[in-house]
C-alpha cells in the first residue's frame, strides 16, 4: 500500500498537491451549498431530513480528513525530494 501511494506521488508531489486542494476546495463549496438546501427544507417537510443530515456530515468529514492526508502526505513527500 505504502509503494502504491508513494509511487503517485514520484513524478512531481506538487501536481497531486494542487489535485487535492482543488478537492478539498471543490468539497468544502458542494458542502455549503447542500447546507443551504437542507436549512431551505421546512421544519418535519421530511421524515428522513434529520437521518440525511447526520449521515452527508459524516462523509463529508471522512471526504475531508482523507484529503487532508492527502495533502499532509504529498507535502512530506515534496519536502522529502527537496532535502
């Protein structure tokens, strides 16, 4: 598993960098966004609202912390290949 990331990441570590901010922005705009449409739903509109609620938070927090990594692991491997 370790080779497999690490070989991403050979080539250039700041082209999967940029990848990854992009997403996390990108991720971070469709989140606010599905925030107003679901503060947009009339109180008890529907039964499932809260279910939905809870769940989209917790994947988008697991989406983010994996980007976060993402980006962690590719600038250790930047500053790898520069030292």
């Amino acid at each position: 598993m370790a080779q497999q990331l690490t070989s991403i990441f050979t080539e250039d570590p700041a082209l999967p960098l940029s990848w990854a901010k992009a997403i996390l922005a990108v991720h971070a705009r469709a989140f606010e966004a599905e925030d107003a449409l679901y503060r947009s739903q009339p109180i008890g509109s529907n039964a499932g609202v809260i279910e939905f609620g809870c769940l989209r938070h917790s994947v988008h927090a697991n989406v983010l912390d994996a980007a976060h990594a993402l980006i962690e692991t590719a600038e250790a491997l930047q500053d790898m290949k520069g030292a």
